[in-house]
C-alpha cells in the first residue's frame, strides 16, 4: 500500500518487523590489515569505513591521508586507490567505499557529491561530480 504524507509517497509493508541481526566478536580476528610493518603507505590512521569483497579483498576508506587501501584476503597491503586533491580519483573529504559489482569500489566523497569508481588493480573506470545546486541528499544503492 502506498500513502501520502506531506506530499512524501510512503510505500508501506504488511509484513511483521524482523529482529534486528546478532552481532558477535570472535576471540581472534579473522585479519589484521595496516600497522606491523615497515611500509607507511600501509598504515591507517582516522578509518571511516571498511567493506570486505567476495574474494576476501579488504578496503579501508582512510581519512589521513584520503584515500582507499586495498589489502588482501590475510591483510597484507596492495595498494591505495585515489588520493588527496581535487582532480579525477582525487578527494576532498568525507570518503567512503562501497562494493561495485563484486571486483570493482565506488568511492564517495564530499557528502556523496564526488564519486569514482576504481577497478581494484588501481585502474579509476570512471569520476563524476553530483550537481551541488542538487540539494537532495545523496545514496548509492547497489
């Protein structure tokens, strides 16, 4: 059933609310990712977000400096995807990642107005700015 509030359609269901999911924290981690070694580019420092691929691929979106690291599936480090700036692959603030068809990362920036998404070889596909004179809030659904 759809209604109408405040000029808002409300899609409604008639299905029973659900439980929310059951968190658990294992005694060991399954990974450790950043830090224990001697390269700088693989530490992390300010993490926002974190989203692990089918294949065990882990990438963390860093705020310092901005940019996505890839470790692989036992936590080693691979490389970073994007980085400080203004231009294509580059951010600016408040970036996040989220999965694109299983072996490729979106990176949101800038409140969801900045997006690029990188191939996880390090390869940017594609870069694309949100209007700002848009000022609906922005939402990747994949």
């Amino acid at each position: 059933m759809i209604r109408i509030l405040f000029s808002i359609p409300l899609l409604l269901s008639p299905l029973a609310a659900q439980a929310p999911p059951t968190w658990t924290v294992e005694a060991r981690p399954l990974v450790v990712s950043g830090g224990g070694d001697d390269n700088v580019d693989a530490e992390l420092l300010n993490v926002r977000g974190a989203i692990r691929l089918p294949s065990g691929t882990i990438v963390v979106a860093n705020w310092k400096p901005l940019g996505l690291k890839v470790y692989d599936a036992d936590g080693r480090y691979q490389r970073t995807l994007g980085r400080p700036g203004g231009g294509p692959g580059e951010f600016q603030y408040n970036l996040d990642a989220r999965v694109w068809g299983g072996d490729s990362v979106l990176a949101v920036s800038g409140s969801g107005m900045r997006h690029a998404l990188f191939r996880l070889d390090g390869v940017l596909v594609r870069d694309w700015t949100i209007d700002a004179g848009d000022r609906r809030p922005a939402m990747v659904v994949h």
